[in-house]
C-alpha cells in the first residue's frame, strides 16, 4: 500500500501497490481510511511524506478474509499476503 500522509498524520490518498483480490483489497482501503499516524518531522515541525506499507491480510476458520491473525493461530488455515 502506498500511503500519503498529511503533515497532521491523516492518511489523505493511497493506492494498492500488489493487490490480492478484490475482497481483500477493499477491506484494506476501509481501515486505511481510519488509519492516522504520528507525523514525519523535519526542523520540529510535521511534514507530509509518501509510505510503502505492507498489510498483512489472512483468512478465518470460515474462509473469510480478515485483517488481524485469527486467534487459531493455525498456521493451514492462515494466508499470509
């Protein structure tokens, strides 16, 4: 995910870099919507930059795609990417 974050730490634009597949991806853009990080700082103050993030995406015991581990920690049932 290629991220670009404001100089306030929102995420204003972002695009898939290496898409899975078109559940997946759009679940990824739905957090990255809410995602705000701490922002870059150059001479003390924010700065906007450009990110390359990786997001790990897996799926559940029902075949579902999630975005945190599953809990079963079962490593046949875990697609990682």
């Amino acid at each position: 995910m290629l991220v670009e974050v404001t100089d306030k730490g929102y995420v204003c634009d972002f695009r898939v870099v290496h898409a899975l597949n078109q559940d997946a991806d759009n679940q990824v853009k739905e957090a990255v919507r809410n995602w705000h990080f701490t922002p870059a700082k150059k001479n003390g103050r924010g700065v906007p930059i450009t990110a390359l993030v990786e997001v790990d995406v897996w799926r559940n015991s029902k075949g579902e795609i999630v975005l945190q581990k599953p809990a079963d920690d079962n490593p046949s049932s875990a697609t990682n990417k």
